[in-house]
C-alpha cells in the first residue's frame, strides 16, 4: 500500500502495513494480501456507510455489482471472524 508519493512513504506505509496485518490476524485468526485487500475494503466501506450515508447510498444506486462484491467480503469477513472466535474458545 503507498498512500503518499513522497519519501515520507517509506517511513509510513512500512508501519501502517504491519497495523493492518496485525489487525487482520487478530480478526480472523491468520493474514495473507488478500485477506489484508479484504479488510481494507470491510473497513472503509463501514466506515463511509456509518459516517455519510447518502454518498453510500448514492455509490450503491451507481455500482450495484460492486455493491453485491461488497456484501460479499463483509459476509465473508464476519463469517471468518465467527470462526476464529469460536476456534478461540
């Protein structure tokens, strides 16, 4: 992930990976780039539904394919959490 162009990249996006790896382990239980991409999306997407609705609203009415996809990783991302919890206890 290179969110910034610049040299301050290299001190960030080193770090700021390892945060997302970090909280994909402990969300789910194991990590890997697809599991990371997929909790990028989760999060982000929660985050724009919860903080401005109609911009979610409005991406939903644009991109409904897109829409389902999405469905689709936060199922999967709470199914896989489910799992870890219960695989935890």
């Amino acid at each position: 992930m290179n969110i910034r162009g610049d040299k301050v990249a290299n001190h960030f996006d080193g770090p700021f990976d390892a945060l997302i790896d970090k909280y994909t382990e402990l969300l789910l239980g194991t990590t890997n780039e697809e599991l990371k991409e997929k909790v990028i999306i989760w999060v982000l997407y929660q985050h724009i539904a919860k903080s401005m609705p109609p911009l979610a609203k409005h991406w939903n009415s644009l991109y409904p394919k897109e829409k389902e996809r999405v469905k689709e990783i936060i199922q999967e991302i709470k199914e896989l959490n489910e799992k870890h919890r219960q695989n935890r206890s």
